[in-house]
C-alpha cells in the first residue's frame, strides 16, 4: 500500500514538472460563487437551445404522412402567380424569389423591363393569350 502512494506521487509530480502544477490541483481549488452563476446561466441556456432544437424536430400528420414542424414553417410557393404553371425546377426558385415569376416567364416578360416589373406591371390575361 505504501509503495502504492509513493507511485502515485512520483507520477503527480511528473505531471506537473510536464503539463504544470494547474493539472493536478483539485477541480474545486479554484470553484466559487461567480462561476457557479456562469456554469447555472449556461445550462439554462443549452437546455434551451435543446427545447428549441427538439420541438423542431417533432413531427405532425399532413394528409397520412408525418411531416417535420420545421418544414410546415418554410411557405414556399412553386406556383407561378404569372402562368399558374407548377414548377419543379430548382432554377425557377431564383425567379420565383426575386421576380415573382417563373424562368420562362421572366424571358417573356421581365429581361430587359426590371424597372418596370419592379414598379407592379404585370402582363393582362388577353396580352398573354395573344401570346400563347
């Protein structure tokens, strides 16, 4: 048991002439009130983080299916105020966005007329069947 001890110290003392006298002191040494606070703030503050993290994740039933809440939060129209055509074309998110159009669409009616788009002019329904 003694040699035991002796063993224990001789690798202690090792430890710190290595890594410094702050790897071996007792966790606690160096503990007080200040950051006790700070340590309680940020487990409120992770355990938060995980509520919101997780309620994101939950699930609800859409039509049979189980759908991600996240996802019901995104509004996302692939429909084209313009022609009323659906769009499945990753392309189309850009003019959809900015122009509120699809791509052919914004080749039709916007390019070269941003300004004018811009201002809220929109073709008739007779000006894009006479189109068609």
């Amino acid at each position: 048991m003694k040699k035991d001890l002796e063993y224990v110290a001789k690798v202690e003392n090792a430890i710190a002439k290595k890594y410094g006298e702050e790897t071996i002191q007792n966790p606690k040494a160096s503990w007080n009130d200040e950051k006790e606070k700070e340590y309680l703030q940020q487990i409120k503050n992770f355990a938060k983080k995980e509520r919101q993290r997780s309620e994101s994740k939950d699930k609800v039933e859409v039509n049979g299916f189980f759908v991600s809440k996240k996802l019901l939060n995104r509004s996302s129209s692939r429909v084209c105020p313009v022609c009323d055509s659906y769009s499945f074309e990753v392309s189309d998110d850009l003019y959809l966005n900015k122009f509120d159009c699809c791509f052919e669409c914004y080749i039709q009616w916007v390019e070269d007329r941003e300004q004018r788009w811009s201002a809220g002019w929109r073709p008739s329904k007779e000006l894009k069947e006479s189109v068609k």
